[in-house]
C-alpha cells in the first residue's frame, strides 16, 4: 500500500515537472521570437516614443491614455530606457497571456495536450505582432484574459473572493486602457441569460464594485477635472478613424488573428453550448456574441477585439483534449498542434516588420490582398502604417541635435512638433538632452515656459512650408529652412525643420495664447 501510494506521488511529481518545463519552454520561445520579429532598420513606433515620454511626467490621467501605461514607462527609464527593456514589457505581457491560458487549462481539468495546444494556439497567433509594439494593447489582451480566467474561478468554486479579485483585475484593465468596458458590456447581458444570474443577488458583489470603483476613481477625477478629455478623443476618433472602418472588415479581420486557431475557437463555441461538463460555463457563449456586437455597433477598430478570443482557446483545447483522446483519433493530436505553426510559416514573412522597405515595395501585391497597406485614412499606401510610422525617427532626432549646435544662444531654443511622434522622438534619440513639445496629445501640458526662448526650432509638414514662412519669420530677426526627413520610405517623409533665431516678440507669451486657444478647442 505505502510503495503504491509512493509511487503515484512520484508519477505526479514527475508529470508536474514535465508540465513545468514544458511552459517554461514556450515563454522563452516567446520572448526568443518577440526580439527577432523586428528588422533592425526600423525604428521604435510612433505611439511609443508619447507612452515613453509619459513615464517622465507621472499624472493620474492623460489626453491619450490612462496612466498604466506612465507607471511602466517609468519603470523602463529608471533600468535604462533602452530598446531591450521597451520591447520586454510586451513581451512579458504576452507571455503572461500564455501562462493564464495554460492555467485556464488546468482549472478546466485539461491535460498535457490540452495544454500544449492551448499554449501553441496563443504562442503562434496575432499577439506576435501585438507584442511587438510598447503600448497600451498588449496589456489589454492579459488583463480580458486575466478577468475571464478569474470568472471561470468563481464559477467552479462560488468564492466570492474572486469577485474582489475580479474587480482589482477590471481595475488595472481600465486603467491602462478603457477598451475593457466592453467585456463588461458583453459579459454581464451574457451572465444574465444564464442560470449564472443568481451572481447579481451577491452583496459582496456590489462590494467588489465599490472597490472597482475606488481603484479607478483617481483617473476618473482627473479625466472630471480635465473636462472629459477622453470624450473629446472619442469624437476626434470617430471623425477621422472610426468613420473609415468596415464592418464587414472588422469580422474579416477577426478571422485572421487567431487564424491558426479558428479549429480551437470553433470548438470552444461548440463545447460550451454541447459539451455537458462545460455547462457551468455557458455565459461564456452568449458573451463572445454579444462582445462582438457591441464592438460592431460602435464601429471599433479591428484589434480592439483581440483580448476576445485567448480564454476561448482554453475551453476549446480542453474540448478537442477529450475528443481526441481514444484510438486512432489520438494519432491527429500531433496535426492539431502543428497547424497554427503551419499557417504561421507563411504569416511570419508577411505579417510582421522583419522585411526591408524596399522588399515590401516589391512584394506589394500578397500584403495588399490581406489588407496590410490600408491606413487609418481608408486608403493603401507603400508600407503597413505601423511600419511607416517605424521610420525617419533617428534622421530627424540626429538633424535637429545637428541644427541646434550652431544656434546662437542655443539654450532659449524652443523645439516645436507637428504632433507627438516628432516630439516623443526627438526627445528619446537626441544626443543634446533636448526636449520637444508639440501642441498635440499630451505635449501641450508639458511646455516649459519659465524658460524664456528666443530661438525656435519648427517641424513641419512639407506641404506647410510657405504658410510657415509667411506667418512665423515676421516675428524673427532670421529664417530659414534647414533640413527635412529624406527617408522616401517614412511616413514623415519630407518633413521640414525651420530655425527662426533671435525673437522679436515675447514667444513665451505667443506659446501661452496657443495652448489656451488649443484647449478651448478642446
């Protein structure tokens, strides 16, 4: 009896160090890929050079993002601020998606195949390129993944403290990115069509919200304090974005980021409707259709929908675990594995920025086919815009360093941007230490103006270049036009850097005058 007991304690130990090392393998594979996905002739991305800058200027809110994103940008400086620890935080947010899809499996009793599917499925998805990038969005993938984890928690066990858990998880979610509300507003009509309903009549779940709601209120004064900044990005982002989205390309599009794993997905939906030990788990049905309505209805972006599918692959590969389990049906769990690294071979030459320029250029026709050269104006153009936006970074910081050495009185020079990606920029590659403001985003709140300038740096776009001569060289004893981005492959392409020296106005009190007029706008 002891050498019986004895020897299934081994076995179990045994299995959970297999287990152990086997997800200990796919993280590493995952942070090997995340920093092998970039071709060294692009730069960061615009959006990251603004995320990186907010690190230098901690706030409970901001014009373009909660503060989540601040509190790791200060963490990214504080180890040095390089391109390793940039592209880490993603990285390991995607990893961590990982690993709560493989404990999702475990709390689903699924097993080493299960779990090895699940982990591929997540591995060799969209999140590759997701986690490619320093914003907002990879973190928002682990924190829906995280909430439903948490939810299939409570389900199997009715301890209400996963409802604070949940309410601490919704909490970090919003604030780094606000897209979490539409978990909930899929989830709760979802809950309410189950017998899972009964949730509502919890005390301690109006508890959980209180504390949700004390979690997040610093952001929401801020945001009351500010006028609502976020309803003035809203409006701006249905104008000149949301309006350009297809809905009919947003299904399409949800297709292709879990395209490896649709077999999984598919099966998952099915399991939870059929598969009677996933009964408890119904909502979860009902609630993938009603996000995607809501997501439809408000005409969101595409990839706003990611953070959907991860916890369904859980369910699925815990599914086709048991269906796949006995005679010759064992023999395809091998296929089932190997297909989303199938599919993901010819993805990884196309959708990812690991080819050149000018390679892209020439193989313009299979990225056009999959929607890829489609920017936010609804028109195609010669690169991915996240590419283009990964260009000309590094010529405009080491132009503007290279100008403003041989300005007289160099140090009353103010630098002023178009919009927030030539500011964030020229702030992170500057060799002189500069620092850039722009009236656009969050810029316009971080002028120094108890410096006193009298020289000024202007980037502009090209197309402005007489209308900036005409309305700023007045005020100036000197003007010219220096330099301008030459990268044809750049979204700021032609770009232009004036050098108006020696003022014969207050700037200061121009500079003022313009940020008020900006956010009355606003």
């Amino acid at each position: 009896m002891h050498n019986h007991v004895f020897d299934k304690l081994t076995k179990l130990q045994n299995s959970m160090t297999k287990k152990g090392l086997i997800l200990v393998g796919f993280i590493i594979l995952k942070f090997l890929l995340q920093y092998t996905l970039i071709s060294p002739e692009y730069d960061l991305q615009r959006d990251e050079y603004l995320h990186l800058d907010l690190g230098h200027h901690l706030a409970w809110g901001y014009l373009s993002v909660p503060p989540f994103t601040s509190w790791i940008s200060k963490i990214i400086y504080l180890l040095g601020n390089s391109v390793f620890w940039i592209k880490f935080f993603p990285a390991l947010f995607g990893a961590l998606t990982i690993l709560t899809v493989w404990k999702a499996i475990e709390e689903l009793k699924g097993n080493l195949f299960a779990l090895v599917l699940g982990a591929t499925c997540v591995l060799f998805s969209s999140l590759l390129s997701l986690n490619t990038l320093y914003q907002p969005n990879s973190f928002d993938v682990l924190s829906w993944t995280l909430f439903y984890f948490i939810i299939i928690k409570y389900f199997n066990t009715e301890k209400l403290k996963w409802l604070f858990v949940a309410a601490f998880v919704f909490a970090l979610g919003f604030l780094n990115k606000y897209n979490i509300v539409f978990l909930l507003l899929g989830l709760t009509p979802a809950i309410l069509m189950s017998q899972q309903r009964k949730v509502f009549g919890q005390k301690k779940l109006y508890e959980a919200m209180l504390l949700g709601l004390f979690l997040i209120a610093p952001n929401l004064l801020w945001q009351y304090n500010n006028n609502f900044p976020i309803i003035h990005h809203l409006n701006e982002l249905a104008d000149t974005q949301l309006v350009n989205v297809d809905r009919i390309d947003f299904l399409k599009s949800q297709l292709l980021f879990f395209v490896g794993s649709l077999f999984v997905i598919i099966s998952a939906l099915y399991a939870l409707l059929f598969y009677k030990p996933f009964k408890t788990y119904r909502p979860f049905f009902w609630a993938f259709f009603c996000t995607l309505i809501v997501f439809i209805f408000f005409k969101a972006k595409d990839y706003y929908a990611i953070g959907l599918y991860p916890i369904y692959i859980s369910f699925g590969s815990v599914f086709l675990a048991h269906v796949l389990k006995d005679g010759w049906k064992k023999y395809l769990q091998p296929l089932a594995i190997s297909i989303p690294i199938l599919i993901f071979i010819p993805m990884f030459n196309i959708a990812f920025p690991n080819k050149s320029p000018e390679y892209i250029i020439e193989h313009s026709d299979k990225y056009k086919k999959l929607g890829l050269l489609r920017w936010e104006d609804g028109k195609d153009h010669l690169l991915p815009q996240d590419y283009a936006d990964m260009l000309g970074w590094k010529e405009l910081a080491k132009k503007v360093d290279s100008i403003y050495i041989k300005i007289p009185n160099a140090s009353q020079t103010l630098i002023l941007c178009d919009n927030y990606g030539q500011a964030g920029a020229i702030n992170y590659y500057t060799k002189e230490g500069l620092k850039a403001v722009s009236f656009n985003a969050d810029y316009i709140n971080w002028f120094n103006l108890e410096q006193q300038y009298i020289n000024l740096i202007r980037i502009k776009n090209y197309k402005e270049k007489d209308n900036e001569f005409n309305q700023t060289s007045p005020y100036f004893e000197s003007a010219s036009l220096a330099d301008s981005i030459t990268n044809q492959y750049a979204r700021e392409y032609k770009t232009m850097l004036f050098v108006f020296t020696n003022a014969k106005v207050d700037i200061n009190k121009r500079i003022e005058s313009e940020i008020e007029e900006v956010k009355n706008l606003h």
